[in-house]
C-alpha cells in the first residue's frame, strides 16, 4: 500500500467566477512556503475526482456544499496533514496529534 503524507500550517482560499467546468472554489495547503497540497470544490458530484499525487502535491476533491465544513476543519485544528492512499485511491485531511476529550472546541 503506498501512502503520502504532507503536512501543512496555512492555506489560501480561491472561489471561481467562470462559466467553465472548473472547480468553483480551492484551498492550497502550504507547509511554510511549499505548496503541498491542493483541495478543490465542484458544482456537484459529477465534478469530483478520485484524490491524486500531481506535481509531489496531494489533491483532494469535494462538492461545494462541503466547502464550510472543510474551512472550519483548518480554521479549528492543528496540526494538519493532507493523507493519500494511492492503492486505495482515497485520501483525508487529518489532525497530525491525538486530541484530548472535551477540549471544548
């Protein structure tokens, strides 16, 4: 089983204005200045892809309406990584530390 593991401390934000058929918003996951990784958001499920490495960069795919969701999972918690199974063909946004219980959050 292969996996890749990135870690990342920041992000930025990109919401799309196009008639194309691109991804309507993404996150790009840096750790320090290294871009890492990529989270990429479409209209519906048609849209998303299987996760994938590209260029040693993990990308993840979702629907929009899981946008918020995601946003408030990197707006929350550290440390985070991105996690591929490239056998599997399925990846995750992880918390790198246990988290203790009722830390109230």
């Amino acid at each position: 089983m292969a996996i890749v593991r990135k870690s990342f401390d920041s992000y930025k934000v990109q919401y799309t204005a196009s008639k194309r058929d691109l991804p309507l918003a993404s996150i790009s996951c840096f750790n320090g200045t290294e871009w890492v990784g990529l989270l990429e958001f479409h209209k519906n499920e048609a849209g998303v892809r299987k996760p994938f490495v590209w260029n040693d960069r993990i990308v993840l795919s979702y629907t929009l309406k899981r946008f918020d969701e995601v946003l408030d999972l990197l707006r929350n918690e550290k440390p985070l990584e991105l996690y591929l199974n490239t056998d599997g063909k399925w990846g995750s946004i992880l918390t790198k530390e246990m988290e203790p219980v009722g830390e109230g959050e």
